[in-house]
C-alpha cells in the first residue's frame, strides 16, 4: 500500500521493514534460531546479513501486494432500476 506513494512512500516502507527485520534477524543470527531450529537449510541460510534480511521483508511485502491485492473486494452499481427502487422506498 505504501508503495503507492513515490519517494515519500517509499522511505516510509523501508523503514517499516527495517524496523521490522531487526527483531528478525536479531533472533534469527544472533540468537542461532536459524541454525538450531533449520539446519536442513543450506549453510548461507541459517546466518543471513541484515541487509538480505530487509531486502527478503520487503520482497515479501511486494510479491503479497502483487499475489494478494485485497482481501475484501466491494463493488457498488449505480443504474436506473436502483435508483426508481430507492426512490420509491424513500417515498413509502
């Protein structure tokens, strides 16, 4: 959503991941979450950089943008019978 907005938009997105990617990655590097709990993945995976880490949240955040663009869709018809049917529900 906030992509929508250029320049400004944008740097309120990239700090909204930022601030997002460091509990992350804090628990994910730091604290070996991502060694302990997946040690299948490969080895560049389990210990990521920041940076990756900010890039693969705002990845993320785009591709559901593009993948899921509203989870409610609300559509409204104007046309004549509608409005003669509010009309005369008005009147009544």
């Amino acid at each position: 959503m906030m992509y929508g907005i250029p320049v400004v938009g944008w740097f309120m997105a990239f700090c909204y991941h930022v601030s997002l990617a460091i509990p992350f990655w804090f628990c994910w590097s730091v604290c070996n979450l991502g060694t302990k709990y997946f040690g299948f993945l490969p080895a560049h995976w389990q210990d990521i950089s920041f940076w990756n880490c900010v890039g693969l949240f705002i990845v993320i955040s785009i591709a559901k943008s593009v993948i899921v663009p509203s989870l409610a869709s609300v559509s409204q018809i104007n046309n004549e019978k509608t409005k003669m049917d509010n009309e005369k529900t008005k009147t009544n």
